[in-house]
C-alpha cells in the first residue's frame, strides 16, 4: 500500500526495511480503506518513520515496549517543532501532529491499547488497581458508567491531595461530607443529578475498599443522600413544531447535514437513546420488509420497528450520497478521515447543536429532548403507557408514567370531574 503514496519504488522499500516498516504498511492501507486524503496519510506516515528512529534510540525491542514512548516523542517532537507556538490552541494542533498517527498505528499493534483517554491514570491507581475492573466484569457497568466513576473519583483524588491526605485510611465522614460540598467544574454547586452521580460513586468505592480491606470499616453509609422523590420532575419535551424547526435548520446539501438529518429523525421519530442511534448497523435495515432493528436497547433486550417513510429516505439519502465508502458496518461514520464509527457522544452534541441553531429552548438540550418529544406525542394520541414504555425501550412502568403529569386533556377531564376513562 506504501506504493500508492510514494511516486518512487526506493522510498516505499525504504519505509518498509525501517522496524516499524511493516506496522506503518498496515496503517497506510488502514487509512487507504477509510478513504483518508493522500496529503493526509503522506504527513502522518513522516510522523511515524520519525517515531521509529525514536524508539529505537529508545532502545525498544518489542511493540509492547511502544506505549510508554509516547509522550516522551510527542514532548521531544514539540522542542523540536514548536518554538513558534504562541498559543495555547497551537500548540495542542501540534501536539496531535505526532501523536495521532502514532496512537492509530498502536491502537493495530498492541492489543488493549486505547490513547490519549487513557493518557491520565485512573484515580486511585495505586490505592484500590483492580476497581474498575470490578465494575467491569463484575458489575457489568458500560463505558458511558465507568466515565462517570472515573470522572468523580478523580475529583475526589484530587481533593485529598489539596489537603495532604496521602493514605485512605485517614479518610473521616466529616471530609466526605465536606467533599460533596465541593463546587462543580464551573464553580457551582452541584446540582441534583450531579449530587446524586458524584456521591453513588463514592459509595460504591467505599464499599470496595472495605471488601478489599484497605478500609478497616465500610465508610459508604456516612456518605449523605439526597432525598429523591418519585415523579417529581417533568419531561424535558419540545413541541412537534419545535422539532420541524429543528429539521428545517439542517443543510441537507452536504454529507453531514444528511447524515444529521437522519440522526434527528431516527431521535424524533423512535424515542431512541443516543447510544442506540451510534449502535445501528448496516444489516439493522431490513429493506425488504420495511423494517429497522434496534438491538443494543438499554435493557438488553432488541426491538423492531416498521421502517418510517420518511426516515428510509432520509437513510437512503445519506446511505447514497453522504455515507464514505468504507468497509466498517455501523451506519453513522465521522465524516472526515479516517471515517471511524460516529460515536453516541457526538450524537448528542449534534442533537444540542441544531437545538440552539434553531432557536428551539430546552432544558438540558439535546438527544434525550427528541425522545421525550416521541413519547408526548404518544401519550397525546392516548396510546397506552405500557404500549409506550415498550415503543420505547422503558426498563421500567414508572419511567413512562411520569409522562402523565403532562397528560393535558387527560387531567382536563379529570379537573371537570369525568375522569373515570381517563383512569
């Protein structure tokens, strides 16, 4: 593959007699399958042979030994490259020169290896290692979870290091109390779901300590709760007029705006969760029948759906005309090289996007505004709510029924005293 970005046979075989000669040929017919620019592969192949140079000055033998070479080459890369840097936002862009093509090529080579997300240890990686994989593989929890644990415990490590806690066990209810008083990342209070996330975690870790005797005694229960009530917030749902103002804001000339457009739909249209719009595939369009599968619901189970006119043309569409043509099967591709799966994160921040291009306000905006959009205009054609909850994959009846506070004509009925039906 070397051949088709080198004009000249000697310079390829150069490349290809280097250490690395055989993992920068994979990952330039990697980039080829994805459809990357030639100038684009070209420059990211010079990063590598420069990394290979460095790492056998390293005195690396083994490709396992090339993770922990990383930051050292971006670091050397920057004393080299970046003395014209006078900004913050330059420098990152000329940190990521080196460092992606490089962290690509390992994510072929080293089984495991991730990157830059990994770049900062977990919390408590020394204290309690084994933790995450707990809620791993015993736990079960998924990527989107372990984030948030990550997120808190590393703000917690954080807050003990400021006062000079060295060791758990000089861990006191009165500091975790003070802990959960600490500002959030804009300086504000914590608000209730963030109260809620932030002390669940520490529980959670408290426990395990105590399971794993690092703890003498189980900290968990002096970690305060937050009295929660049952059905006491209401759906952040827009108007259906709102939404078509949403669609209408998207430039469907282009790849992205197709794909967006169907995105939006997909959200609208099924009260789907982000996740489950970036987990659809290909062969998840039964075109024949008419038909969509949605297989990685919330609660492990897998629904069909009859295919919406209007979403298969918009699938269409973009399948035809937006999609890059790519061997990977999931639908939604990132839509600059190389055109890795779209993931649900980047669906959000889409959804969030047209929200506020439109004008349309909403609490919290973005992609759960449209599924709560979906399930109102359910409850406002008075279809069932056990109907609804499994329409849009609710674990549970109490997830559904918290839409009837906002039942309108229902509680109308019930206010003029002929709610017998209505019940």
């Amino acid at each position: 593959m070397l051949d088709h970005y080198y004009v000249r046979p000697k310079a390829a075989d150069r490349i290809r007699g280097l250490w690395l000669g055989p993992a920068i040929d994979r990952y330039a017919a990697w980039m080829a399958e994805r459809g990357a620019a030639k100038a684009t592969v070209t420059r990211n192949l010079q990063a590598l042979i420069h990394f290979d140079q460095f790492a056998r000055n390293r005195g690396a033998m083994t490709w396992a030994d090339l993770p922990a070479l990383v930051e050292p080459f971006v670091d050397q890369w920057m004393r080299e490259h970046g003395t014209w840097c006078t900004s913050t936002r330059a420098r990152q862009s000329l940190r990521s020169h080196p460092r992606t093509p490089v962290e690509q090529t390992l994510r072929l080579l080293v089984p495991g290896f991730i990157g830059t997300t990994t770049r900062r240890p977990v919390p408590f990686q020394e204290t309690a290692p084994d933790f995450f994989d707990y809620l791993r593989q015993e736990r079960g929890l998924r990527s989107a979870t372990l984030y948030q644990y990550v997120y808190h415990l590393r703000v917690f490590e954080a807050y003990l290091r400021r006062l000079g806690i060295g060791a758990v066990g000089e861990i006191s209810p009165a500091l975790l109390t003070t802990f959960l008083m600490e500002p959030g990342l804009q300086g504000r209070p914590l608000g209730p779901d963030g109260m809620q996330g932030r002390g669940g975690s520490l529980r959670v870790f408290l426990r395990y300590l105590h399971r794993q005797r690092i703890l003498p005694m189980d900290l968990s229960r002096a970690v305060p709760r937050r009295r929660g009530y049952r059905q006491a917030t209401l759906p952040r749902a827009i108007t259906w007029g709102e939404v078509e103002r949403v669609l209408a804001v998207v430039d469907r000339r282009t790849p992205v705006g197709k794909r967006d457009y169907a995105i939006l739909l997909l959200l609208a249209t099924y009260g789907l969760r982000a996740r489950e719009v970036a987990s659809l595939r290909l062969e998840d369009i039964d075109w024949p029948r008419a038909q969509m599968h949605v297989t990685a619901r919330k609660n492990g189970h897998s629904t069909i759906y009859p295919l919406a006119t209007t979403v298969g043309h918009a699938l269409v569409d973009y399948l035809k005309a937006g999609r890059p043509s790519v061997a990977d099967r999931p639908i939604f591709l990132r839509a600059i090289a190389p055109f890795t799966p779209l993931p649900c994160s980047a669906i959000a921040t889409r959804a969030s996007h047209y929200l506020h291009v439109a004008g349309v306000a909403a609490p919290r905006a973005g992609s759960h505004t449209f599924r709560h959009t979906c399930v109102q205009r359910l409850v406002d054609a008075d279809v069932p709510f056990k109907v609804i909850g499994d329409y849009v994959g609710h674990r549970s009846a109490d997830s559904t029924q918290v839409y009837g506070k906002v039942a309108l004509h229902l509680l109308r009925q019930l206010a003029l005293g002929d709610g017998e039906e209505a019940l």
